[in-house]
C-alpha cells in the first residue's frame, strides 16, 4: 500500500464524495435525503467560506476524505450556513 495523498476535492469530485458521505451517514445512522445531501457537500465545494474538502487517495484510489466547515453542516442539510 502506498502512502495516503491528500487533494483538495473540487466539483469533479461530487460523486465520489456523495458516495462516501452516504456511507458514512448509514454508519453513523445520519437520515438524509440523497438530493439535499449531494446538494450540501456541492454547495461546500463551490463556496470556500463554508470550509473545503479533502479527498484520501492511495494507490491511485479515493479512501477517505476530510471536511472541514465553518459554520455549515452537510449532516444537517446545509443547517447554519454562512450567508
């Protein structure tokens, strides 16, 4: 296994993140509605006030990724967004 890579997630990303966020959510037993998620973590990406995302890579392949928000939820369905 080759070491992690990280690389800040961009719009092409959306999928790939909306598939791991899924996954997440039904481990953590989070109810979201599929649309209002995948619109909550694109919104994340296409505004870098409400923080960034990065995606986990190794061996070429998305692992993990890392969100960090400010002031906005992608759990909650963009609850406490920065206006």
């Amino acid at each position: 296994m080759s070491p992690a890579e990280f690389h800040l997630a961009t719009s092409t990303d959306l999928d790939v993140l909306d598939n791991m966020v899924a996954h997440y959510h039904d481990f953590e037993k989070i109810t979201l509605n599929p649309a209002l998620r995948k619109r909550a973590i694109k919104r994340l990406l296409d505004d870098d006030r409400l923080g960034r995302i990065w995606i986990i890579q190794s061996d070429h392949q998305a692992v993990g990724y890392i969100a960090l928000c400010l002031g906005y939820s992608i759990e909650f369905g963009e609850v406490g967004c920065v206006r």
